[in-house]
C-alpha cells in the first residue's frame, strides 16, 4: 500500500506541541517521528499539523422555513475540507409526526454526496410510543446523540413535558440530549407584537429573541436533564446568560456543555442596523448575531473551558431564498453559513490575538467534540492508529474572506472583507489528498458515516442516585404508604 508522510511540521493537539513527521497508509496514522520516509511526501515546513477540525452542526440540505438550506453534502462539505474541517455532524430532523427512521434514510441519501466524513444527530420533534421505541433502533444505527428544539413554536418545538420524557428515554439509552434553547413561547408572542406594530424588518428577528429567551431555556434545559440524570449539550450558546446557566452547573458538578458558534464569537448585532435588506437579513439566525457583552462571554468561556466546542450551524440561504421574508420578518429562513471560515477566523480572531492557545484551538475545533460524541481517538487526534483526517496549518498565508472565492453556493458571506492569517495549506481525509492549492480534490462520496456508540454517561451525583431512580414512600401511622 502507498504510503504519505507529513515532514517537517510542528505537531499541534489538545496538549502537546513538538516537531515531528506523520506517516500515513490505509487512511491511518501508521507513525509520529521524526525523519520518516514514504511514497509521497507532503512539505510542512513552517507548518503546524493538527487534527483536522469537526464542526459539530450543520444543516446541509435542510428542509427549513419553506425550502431547503442551499448548500447540500456536495457543497457543504467541499466548504468543510477548504477551511480545515474533516467531519461534519448534521442534523436529521423528522417533521413533527414522521418516524424517526424515515428522517434517517432521507439523511443517509443525502449524504451520499459528502467528500468527508460525517455523522448524524437525530431530532426529537414530537413525542409518542412510536418516537419512544425508535430512539432505541436511531442508538443501533450508531447515532446517539437527540436534539431538542424549545424554539420554533408550532413546527419543531417541544414542550417541557416531552424535553423530560425525551431526556429520560435518553438516559436509559446512554443517549446525550442537545437542546436548541430558546423560549418559544416567548418568541412567538414578542414576534406577533412586533408585526403588529410595524416591525416588519431583520432588525426585528433579533428584538424578538433577546438574550433572557436563552438564558431562560438553557437553564431549564440544564435542570430538567438534572432530574432525568442525563448529560445535557447545549448548542448554539450565544449569550451571558446562557453561558452563565452552564458556568454554574459545571462549577455544582453537573455534566453539561456549550457550544459558541464563530458567528457568535465574531459578528455582532450592529449588522442587523445595516440600511441594506439583502444584508440584514443574510445574518437573521437563531440565536441572533449579540453584542460586544456576550462576544466578550463566549471568548471567557472558551478560555476557561466552561465553553467546550465551536460550531458553525451552517445553514445556508441564497439571497432569493431571504426575500420570502420581505415585509414579514418571520418568514426569513433562518441561518448562515460559515463552515469554510469556522477554523481561519477563529485562528485569527482567537490565537492570532492571544485569546486562545493553539493547544486550545485544537481543543475547541476538534478534540473535545470528538471526545464528546465519543469518536476518539478515532477522529480529533494525531495518535497511531487515529484515522489520518488531518491539517497543513500554514500560519504565514493570508486571504481576505470574499464570497467571490468561496465553495458555498450563496452569493454572500458573512465575514465577507475580514483577514485572515492561518490557512490550510492541505487538508488530509482519511489519508486522502482532499484540498490543496485552493483546490478540493476529494471526490464527491468519499466521506464515510461514523458511527458513534452510546458513552453512557450520566449527570447524577452518587448520593442521589438511588433515590432518583428508585423513589420510596414514606409509611406513616395509620396510612398505608401507598396511598389511601
Ligand atoms: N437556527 C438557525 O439559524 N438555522 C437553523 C436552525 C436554527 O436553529
Ligand atoms: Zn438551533
Ligand atoms: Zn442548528
Ligand atoms: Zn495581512
């Protein structure tokens, strides 16, 4: 079998830098060392080689709001492989009465496309015996991992009841659930009195969803999966509050974690106040873009590591797609993209300025989601016998990002005119040349599923845990314990 080897490059992971060559055959690390030999050599020198970035949450394809998400697994993932991504993590999202194996199959269809890897979170959307006995066979497909939209009241929101019945099936299962954490409820009533009074602009997407409707459900989310004992993972947290609420319930030893998005961390909500429609609405997403305050939270966070992973939730609209939202604000699909600029803007916006280690943006791109969904060190590590899903860091190129220049299909980029300096100069899938000189060369189909098995962690400290699983009564004089 032919073999490649990475020479001369510094090694970047979660906790180690040092210099050494990576040898690679049969889509695996073979060897870390130095002065390797192989069929084919790549060039590091003055080059970082780190594990190739997983983003977490994506929407390819995504029937949403009226129409699918613009960038399918083709698109998608050819964004993933120029901006150092090896693996994405999509979202199959059953509509509210549909089994959760038909969203499955028409997830595995789609992404027969995909030319890297890529693994699936599955939606709870409704609740019922039928939802109840499929999470079961969803954790046999090697997807264990259920998300929960609190937002989206009348489409894909579920209510407290059915977050608690999904949270238990959950642990039962050795399943982590994801919770999209804004109060529907809320933001339904606050959209409603906005349009009636006019506000019928992307400025009013952000008005009606301020940070307290995060902040709020993420801290229901974090206590109702206290009760049912499961781990909780909350995406797309955007704000103080919400980081505030999964601060407290680590520091009370509660198992839960966040996830700040590049947008979040770089785009502020000034964007919203631009004269220009196409382009406010082109940021409208859910969370909306914050300020200055909360962008400062997430960074802490990510320093700190009460935040844990950086996400894009890549959801891509074109600008024809937008204007269903002309004159009624809530008709604009939301979403943004940003899988092709997640690991260079935050390389520049996070360790060119000294706010995160490279070891952490190591961490945060890559490792601690892998360990999370629990595909270490199979993906986020550079270790023999790792899959060889790897990145030619090279801290010295530059670009401006432009939409002209980039692999999604839409016609603008949210970080359109930003600089940035730390680039992949090749990006490796499973061994595979899959991007290089500004090229993707992996061809459509090559990216696997990965299947994850449960972790089986639980948020339950050992002195409650008999008396959650296993309440007694308590007998008194003259009433029997089980009731009268
Ligand atoms: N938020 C978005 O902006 N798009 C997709 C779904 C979501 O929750
Ligand atoms: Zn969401
Ligand atoms: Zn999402
Ligand atoms: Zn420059």
């Amino acid at each position: 079998m032919t073999t490649t080897v990475i020479k001369n490059g510094t090694i970047i992971t979660a906790d180690l830098t040092y210099k050494a060559d990576v040898l690679i055959e049969g889509g695996k690390i073979i060897g870390i060392g130095p002065d390797l030999a192989g069929d084919e050599v790549l060039e590091a020198e003055g080059c970082y080689v780190m594990p190739g970035g997983i983003d977490p949450h994506t929407h390819l394809e995504f029937p949403f709001m009226g129409t699918f998400s613009a960038d399918d697994f083709d698109y998608g993932t050819r964004a993933a492989l120029a901006g150092g991504t090896t693996m994405v993590v999509d979202f199959a999202v059953p509509a509210p009465g549909q089994s959760l194996l038909d969203a499955y199959k028409a997830w595995h269809n789609k992404s027969a496309r995909a030319r890297c890897d890529y693994s699936f979170h599955m939606a709870v959307t409704w609740w019922g015996e039928q939802v109840f006995e499929e999470m079961k066979e969803v954790v046999g497909l090697g997807i264990t991992t259920f998300k929960h939209f609190m937002a989206y009241k009348g489409s894909l929101m579920v209510n407290d009841d059915e977050l608690f019945a999904s949270f238990k099936r959950c642990a039962e299962l050795g399943a982590i659930p994801l919770v999209h954490a804004e109060n529907g409820d809320i933001v339904a009533e606050m959209s409603a009195k906005l349009l009636a009074e006019g506000n019928t602009g992307p400025e009013a997407h952000a008005y009606s969803r301020p940070s307290q409707v995060e902040g709020e459900a993420t801290n229901r989310a974090i206590m109702i999966a206290d009760m049912a004992g499961v781990p909780l993972y909350v995406v797309h947290t955007s704000c103080e509050e919400a980081h505030e609420a999964i601060r407290r319930a680590k520091m009370n030893g509660k198992r839960v974690w966040g996830e700040p998005l590049i947008q979040h961390l770089t785009l502020d909500e000034s964007e919203y106040a631009n004269p220009d429609w196409d382009h406010a609405a082109g940021r409208v997403m859910s969370p909306p873009f914050r300020n200055k305050k909360h962008q400062d939270s997430l960074w802490a966070g990510l320093a700190s590591g009460t935040l844990s992973c950086v996400a894009t939730d890549h959801c891509a609209f074109t600008v024809e797609q937008k204007r269903y939202g002309v004159g009624d604000f809530t008709k604009i699909p939301n979403g943004t993209g940003g899988l092709e600029d997640r690991m260079p803007v935050l390389w520049e916006k996070g360790v060119n300025t000294g706010r995160i280690t490279m070891n952490e943006f190591v961490a945060v791109t890559s490792t601690n989601i892998a360990k999370i969904l629990n595909c270490y060190p199979k993906k986020g590590a550079v270790l023999v016998g790792s899959d060889a899903d790897l990145v030619v860091w090279d801290p010295k190129a530059s670009k401006v990002i432009s939409a002209k220049t980039q692999q999604s299909a839409i016609e603008y980029n949210v970080f359109e005119g930003i600089e940035v300096h730390g680039l992949p100069r090749y990006t490796l899938s499973r061994g595979l040349l899959a991007y290089a000189d500004g090229k993707v060369l992996a061809p459509e189909g090559h990216g696997e599923f990965v299947a994850r098995a449960p972790n089986g962690t639980v948020n339950r400290a050992l002195s409650t845990w008999k008396e959650l699983t296993a309440p007694r009564p308590v007998a008194r004089a003259g009433i029997p314990a089980s009731g009268v």
